[in-house]
C-alpha cells in the first residue's frame, strides 16, 4: 500500500489530528525519477510493499546494526510452537478476520494500520488477548503487533510475512468503544504469507489447497469468519486469486459461505485512479477512487471479483479504497525507498466501524437512550 514510486512527492491524504513518524533523512530526487510508476508494474514498488525482504540492518539508515537494537530479543515469534495451527482454528470461537491477496499486495500494511488506529484511539479501549494452549500462554500474536511498531515507527512498510505453516500468526483483540455505543468487541486477525495463499490456484500437476490452518478456520461454523480481499493496481492476478478462492470456498463450505462478511480494500488509491482513467478516460473528471467509481475500477481491472462482490448480500460487503498515508520516494544507501511521513487514519476508522457492525449488530456513536433524546430536542 506504498505510493506510486514516481517523484518525490505526498498523497494529499493527511488529515488534521494524524501523527507523523519522526523523519530520519531528508527527501532527495530519485535517479530517474521521471518515470511514471503506473507503467513500470510492479517492479516499482519498494521491497517492503512487494513483499520481498531486505536486511535491514544493512541497508537501513533509519536503525544501526542489529547487536545496537534494544528490542531485538522482544520482537519476532520464530518456531512452530509460536504458529497458529490447524487445531488452534478448530477449537476457537468468536469473530476471524482473514486478509487475502498476492504476496506484496499489502495485507500486512492494512492490518498494522488497523491496529494503529486502535491502539491511539482516544474513543476506544483496548487490549490484546494472549491466548493458551493447554497451560502455556503464547506471545506470538503480540510480538508480531511489536514489529508492526517498531516498523512503523520509522515509517517503513512491513517486510515480507515468512512462509509456510510454522509462520502463519494469530492476533486476538479486545476492543470497547468509549463513547456512545459500548458493547464490546472481541475480534481476532490470522496473518498468512501470500505465497502460502497462492497455493489455491489450479495448476496441472497440483490440486489447489489453502494453509490447513486457514481451511480449518473457514470450516469451523463456531467462528464468524470477513474475508478481506485486498487489491493492489500492481498486481495483475488479483481477480485469478480471487476466483480460485471462491471455487474452493464454493466446494468445500458453500452452506456457510454466504455468513461470512466480505470486504474488498482497493490499495494505494491514487495509483489505482491513475490506471483507470487511462482505461476509462470519461472518468478523468474524478479525482478520488470513491462511490461508484471504487466499483468501476474492480469492474475494470477485477470483473470476477466485481461479480462475486455484487452477488453478495449487501448487509455483509463493503468495498473502500485504503490509503497508509502521506508518501514520500527517497534516496537512501543508493535505493529508492519510500517512507510513510505521516499516517492517515480515515480508511482505517471506516474499516473499524463497519467491521464493529458486521460483528456485534451494532453501530457505533450514540446509544439508543442518547439518540432518543437528541431526536426529542429536534
């Protein structure tokens, strides 16, 4: 969900009341710079929007070397006895939200930026739920919230979700509303590599199957399962994933397939409109991705997609743009990178408010009583 790689430049998006992350190094022109990125596919990206990982350490001037990091022994949950596994998703119950997409798409940004929200949010209490296994509590899923901050802490984009089963994490959350409504909402995100999701693509020679603990997890009809397909304008497979996914949902849970609450989140907006007005050039006069034209970019670039959104129940779908924030491209160690210079919470609050509802029934702001009253005093 990074910027579009071109110059050195911001997406308008800030909003008052956001906070920016502390600025390390100043902006400088990339070589080259004049580029358009919405020619130059997915190759423009940077390493930690693509998916693809870096040493940090080495190329990051942001941090010293790893012996200098204080939290090096506080962050990250290697080992298989940190995964949530194939028996974690069959005996849970409550509220699941799994992000999907193509390695680098920007499932990992969405939910980092979800959880920023949440945790600086002067309207909501929260806390994270450690989770047991038998008598031994588990601190994977709050070590990789950890790294999302310390990551994001500097401005950075997520670097690349490991893979395989050993990998996949779970993160349980409860959050309560302290204003108006206040029921309280129990929720838990699985964090899965897209290369493990991409496993459910047909291929000759290959039956499509989906991490054992994620098809697990939709079979399991104590859960209340969203699925969130993020879509980035970099990717040319978004509506080959998607479709194979749905086939597999489709065969092996079809009675329970039209519970689930799906989302579509349309990644690094500005870069998406940028495609579709050189598809659609009648839509030059519109200068967000919003309304109609959010389903006129996935028509165009995801019809499949768009035609399984427009099949679903509309109490159970949303589909939004999700933007990080401010942008900008810098020269750093002779890479081009581009930083987060300040986070923008909109799209992250409206994903909340409508993952509440989906949830809990309820919407936020004012309770019934206050309601009541307010439409009493006109």
């Amino acid at each position: 969900m990074g910027g579009d790689g071109g110059n050195p430049k911001k997406q308008g998006t800030g909003e008052p009341g956001t906070k920016p992350w502390p600025r390390a190094v100043e902006p400088v022109k990339a070589d080259g710079a004049e580029a358009d990125a919405a020619d130059r596919g997915p190759g423009s990206e940077p390493a930690e929007a693509r998916g693809t990982s870096r040493d940090s350490a080495e190329l990051d001037p942001f941090e010293g070397p790893a012996e200098h990091d204080p939290f090096e022994d506080l962050v990250g949950s290697g080992g298989s006895e940190a995964a949530f596994k194939e028996t974690d998703a069959r005996g849970r119950k409550g509220n699941f939200v799994v992000p999907f997409g193509l390695p680098g798409s920007g499932k990992t940004t969405f939910l980092a930026s979800l959880f920023k929200y949440i945790d600086e949010s002067e309207n909501l209490t929260s806390r994270i739920v450690v989770p047991a296994r038998g008598k031994v509590r588990h601190y994977a899923g709050q070590a990789m919230l950890n790294q999302w901050q310390k990551v994001f802490n500097t401005g950075r984009f997520p670097g690349a979700t490991p893979v395989g089963g050993d990998a996949i994490r779970g993160l349980a959350y409860e959050v309560t509303p302290s204003k108006g409504q206040r029921t309280r909402l129990g929720f838990s995100v699985v964090e899965v590599s897209g290369e493990d999701l991409v496993r459910v693509v047909a291929r000759e020679g290959s039956d499509p199957r989906l991490p054992d603990a994620v098809a697990a997890l939709f079979r399991n009809a104590n859960v209340r399962t969203m699925i969130v397909l993020v879509v980035h304008p970099n990717q040319l497979d978004n509506d080959l994933l998607f479709n194979n996914l749905f086939i597999w949902l489709n065969e092996n849970v079809s009675r329970r397939l039209k519970t689930f609450s799906l989302a579509v989140l349309i990644a690094n907006p500005d870069l998406a409109l940028q495609r579709l007005h050189k598809r659609r050039p009648d839509t030059q006069g519109h200068e967000k991705l919003s309304g109609n034209i959010l389903k006129l970019y996935l028509k165009e670039f995801a019809p499949k997609t768009h035609s399984m959104y427009n099949s679903w129940p509309k109490r159970r779908r949303a589909i939004l743009p999700f933007r990080v924030g401010e942008i900008e491209t810098r020269r750093e160690g002779g890479e081009t990178r581009e930083r987060i210079t300040r986070f923008n919470k909109r799209n992250s609050v409206q994903f909340f408010a409508w993952m509440y509802h989906q949830f809990t029934g309820r919407k936020l702001g004012p309770g019934f009583i206050r309601r009541l009253i307010r439409w009493l005093n006109g």
